[in-house]
C-alpha cells in the first residue's frame, strides 16, 4: 500500500480526503483536532508544489435543512489558519464553479469543495458509494490521497469510490493511525487492558470476542454493561438494555468469564437530565425505575487496581453520562487514572470528546481520530476504504 510520499505530485492535482467532521457551534469549531492532524499531509503536498484538492464530510445530511448547518466553510477557514496559506472555498461539490476553480489552479494552492454529504441529498450518492459520482471526483485529479482514518470502515464515493479511478495512496494520518493500532494488535505490551464503554453494545460485541484471545482483562462499562448485567440475572431497572442481545451476551460473558470484568456498583439516576436523582446502588440493588447513569465508586477502585503496572490500555467509549455533570464522575476519574499510565490508546468519538472536554487531550500516547473504525479494526473486520488503497 503506497503512502503519499511514494508519489511525485509537483504540477499534479491532488486529491486529499481528510476527515474534518468536526463541532460546530453557531458557526463556531469547538475542537479543530482532526483539522490539525491532517496538516502535515497538506503541508507535504503543497511544498512538493502540488494542486491540493481538499474532500471531507460533515455532519449528518439527509435533507435541505440540514445543509444550512453543515457547511466546510468554517474549515476552511481554520486550515487556511493552521497551514498559514490561503484555502479558496468553493459552495458546491460537483458542476462548472467545481471545474473552472479546479482548472484555474497554480501549484501549492489549495482549494476546498463543499460538504460531500451534500451529494446524500439526492440519492444518497456519497454514503451510498454511487459510481457516477466516485468517477466523476476522481475526473477532477491526477493523484488520490486518503488521510480520513475516520471514515476508513465506510465504502463511501469520496474514498472508495475514488481509489478505483487514481493513482492511490494513505496519507501520513492514516499511516500513522494503522501503524499505531496494527502494533497494538499484533504485539501488545502485558498486562493489556481494555475498557469499553458506551452506549450500543452490538457495536462491541465482535470487538470483545476479537480481544479476548489477546487482552488480559476487559473492563465493560457505560451503557452497554446493562445489557450483560440483565442477561446475567440482574434486575437494571429502565437502564439502557438491548433485549436482543442477551443470550449473546450471556453467551461471551460465560465463554471469557476469566477476562471480563462487570461493574459492582452503579450511579442511578431518575432520567437523562441534569435535574435528575442520584443514588449509588450496588448491581444487585437497581430498583425498577432506576437508570444507570455512572460508575460506581468500588467500581472505579476495581478499575483503578487493576491499572496498576498496565502495559497497555485501549479505551473505546465513556463509561458514564459525561455530558451531564453530576454522571460525569467515572469518566473524569478514568480520564486521570490513565493520564499517569505509560501507553494509552483512546479511540475517537465521544471518548476523545470526553478527553478534550475534561482537559486531557495532550495526556496520552494516542487518541484516534475515528470511533468507528478503530472499533472495526479492532474487531479484526476489513476496513473498506483501506482495501480500496491495496
């Protein structure tokens, strides 16, 4: 698989898909990390004397309304910012404004399109991978690049689609990214410790099946330890629960009972807002009406032990409410546990929301730039927009 370094680019025009899905509040970015992670790929790409076409999402597009809120405009700007270099915007992801800016380029200029997801609108062409229009982005370069690891697990048309018409390679994000977690994967250092939370526990059954076999222990916290307390026997009150899921879960816990470790008590709440109850409650003592909220506190002593001397901890999900501040507990607590260990991978998302929110983002070895295929990766699934790039 080639890098973006194997290619000679001055005079061609480069296309670059990065992942800039980033907050956005009333026209604000609230945290411009996966902006400055792709930098450096930029920056390589305009001091060979490229023409840098930049390609992201953001947002979730599905109708007309949504566009209004989901401009790359505001990217722009800060990239222009962060590289110290014009960025030239252009409102539209396909038709003449497109090409005419795309033709008119000198070399180390950079340019931006519009949203990609605006192409969802009618057909759902860029989730859906729609051929045309993989065909017709890649008919606007010379070279492909993707540095989006955050969108490496979807077959989308700006990254797969693109790579079947170019010239491809990774981008140095990407590189490092897969390199990180391949190493991690492959040649983990003991004790390896792995914590999971969230909400959705279908998302990371497939992972703790895949980390059994390699991870000593594996912490399940957040919203998804419901579903394995109810399966094994407990009574969760109206805590989040997939019933779908629990002969399955029952199935895993019984199978890798020596590695997994569940919560002893909980925070329970009356309701997901901030003038909700709280009570602490032992796993064995969640009454009817009780939602579980937050971990409790021999739950995060177990958890604070058993870090003790780790080799290696990998923590994918907030193992509390972390957006309300009386559940927030657990997670501020693990965020600072970890902050004194030696080699931490957080994956992307809400975890590396959590990080920033709480002052932590320049605490650890690494915090991935996308949830989601750190999770598949993880879970040892094929990532598409990387077999795209083979």
């Amino acid at each position: 698989m080639k890098t973006i370094v194997d290619f000679r680019m001055s005079g061609k025009k480069v296309i670059i898909r990065c992942d800039f899905n980033v907050p956005i509040e009333n026209g604000v970015i609230t945290d411009d990390s996966r902006i400055r992670e792709s930098v450096e790929t930029i920056k390589l790409a305009i001091n060979a004397t490229a023409k840098v076409i930049i390609l992201s999402h953001l947002g979730r597009v599905k109708t007309e309304a949504d566009m209004a809120n989901n401009s790359l405009f505001p990217v722009s700007q800060r990239l222009s910012e962060l590289l110290g270099e014009p960025v030239k915007f252009v409102p539209y992801t396909t038709g003449d404004e497109v090409e005419f800016a795309v033709n008119t380029m000198r070399n180390s200029e950079v340019l931006m399109l519009e949203n990609t997801r605006f192409e969802d609108i009618d057909g759902n062409k860029e989730s859906g991978n729609d051929p045309d229009l993989g065909k017709y982005w890649a008919s606007l370069g010379d070279i492909f690049i993707n540095d989006a690891f955050g969108t490496l697990h979807r077959a989308h048309a700006s990254n797969v689609g693109i790579a079947g018409y170019l010239p491809h390679g990774i981008g140095l994000l990407v590189k490092k990214e897969l390199d990180i977690m391949t190493e991690a994967m492959e040649n983990p250092k003991h004790p390896f410790i792995v914590i999971l939370g969230g909400a959705k526990v279908s998302d990371k059954i497939g992972v703790i099946e895949n980390l059994a076999t390699k991870a000593d222990k594996i912490f399940i916290g957040g919203g998804m330890c419901f579903t394995f307390l109810k399966a094994l026997g407990n009574d969760v009150g109206g805590s989040l629960v997939d019933d779908t899921k629990l002969e399955l879960c029952k199935e895993v816990y019984e199978k890798y009972k020596d590695k997994i470790i569940l919560p002893r008590d909980v925070v329970v709440g009356s309701s997901f807002t901030p003038m909700s109850t709280l009570r602490l409650a032992n796993v064995n003592d969640i009454r009817p009406n009780d939602i579980g909220m937050d971990m409790g506190v021999q739950t995060m002593d177990n958890l604070k032990n058993l870090l003790v001397g780790s080799g290696l901890v990998i923590w994918n999900g907030p193992i509390g409410v972390f957006e309300i501040d009386k559940f927030n507990v657990g997670t501020r607590k693990l965020l600072e546990y970890l902050g004194s260990s030696r080699k931490v991978i957080l994956g992307g998302g809400d975890t590396a929301a959590a990080a920033a929110r709480f002052g932590y983002k320049n605490k650890f070895y690494h915090i991935s730039t996308g949830g989601g295929a750190t999770l598949e990766f993880m879970e040892g699934k094929v990532l598409p927009g990387i077999e795209a790039m083979k």
